[in-house]
C-alpha cells in the first residue's frame, strides 16, 4: 500500500499561494493594481470590489489609472481608497481616477524587507506542522502494522522531498519580493 501524500501537497500549495497573496498586499513603490484588490467600493447599495465596478491599468511605474464603467461612481472610488489608508494620494480627472504611489524611503523599505520575512517564516511554519501531521501519521500506521519499518524510511524520505520543494518554492516567492523591494 502506497501512502497518500495528497493532503501534504495541496498544504504546500496552500503556504505558497497564502504567502503569495501576502506579498502583493506589500507595496514596493512601483504602481500595482493589486494593491487596490481588497478595497471595497459602495456601489449600487453594495459592497463592490474596484475591479468590478472599474477597469484599472498601470499608467506608468508610478501611477494606476483607474476608469470607471459608470462615471458616477468616481467619487465612491476616491472616497474608498482614501479610507483604505494605503498611503497612496488620488486626483480625479474627467476620464476616471489616478493612483499614484510615493516612493520609498529607505526606513519604510526595511521595515518592508522585515515584514517579508516574518511572512516567509509564517509560511514556513504551516509547511513544519503539515509535515509533523504527516509524520505523525505514518508512525501511527506503523505502529498498528499498516506498513512495514523499510516503508516507513522510504515514505519519511518520500515526505523530506516534498517538504524541501516546498520550502524552496516559498523561498523563490519570498526572494522575488525582496529584489522586487531592493529594486
């Protein structure tokens, strides 16, 4: 019987992409509609991602042009991100709104590149306790017979090797974060 490691690597996916969304949160001072995805319009008696209630494209490496599919609603958009406290300043024009983002000192950089690696670390964390849980689980099917103790070894190699790819993935995301912050 050959053990499962499905659940091991739909938890490593699950590490990557959470630390993925995490990262696009952090703002490198380079214009990204990303930044905007969690903010929340009211729009038509709701609750409206920017997004869905506008077309949005980066203008230039410092600036988001944001262009309402109903021009009325320019004025919620504006309201919404200056609420959002993104540090990010908006001027109204008659084709829609532009985002434009400061640039970073150096202070707010390495509080940035700090904040990266407590992320990467949380990340790394949800792999350890996926991989204890597994672990564990083998042991207990060893204990009760289920496999054998050569299984076991090869299994617990088999799990290591996941485990680092993971690890690794991870580490690519978070290295990509920091040259994207350094940069």
């Amino acid at each position: 019987m050959a053990y499962d490691f499905k659940k091991l690597k739909e938890e490593l996916a699950e590490a990557k992409e959470w630390l993925e969304r995490e990262y696009s949160g952090i703002r490198t001072g380079r214009a990204t509609p990303a930044l905007l995805d969690n903010v929340q319009v009211e729009a038509y008696g709701a609750r409206m991602a920017i997004n869905q209630v506008a077309s949005m494209g980066v203008e230039d490496a410092r600036t988001v042009r944001i262009t309402p599919y109903d021009v009325s609603q320019s004025k919620e958009i504006e309201r919404a991100i200056t609420a959002s406290n993104l540090g990010v300043s908006v001027a109204v024009d008659d084709k829609g709104l532009r985002v434009i983002f400061p640039d970073l000192t150096s202070e707010r950089r390495e509080q940035l590149l700090k904040v990266v690696s407590t992320k990467l670390e949380d990340a790394r964390v949800s792999i350890r306790k996926a991989r204890d849980t597994v672990w564990d689980d083998i042991q207990e099917k060893t204990r009760t017979k289920e496999i054998s103790e050569n299984e076991k070894f090869i299994y617990k190699e088999a799990m290591q090797k996941l485990v680092d790819e993971g690890n690794k993935k991870v580490e690519e995301v978070a290295e990509k974060k920091r040259v994207e912050l350094n940069s």
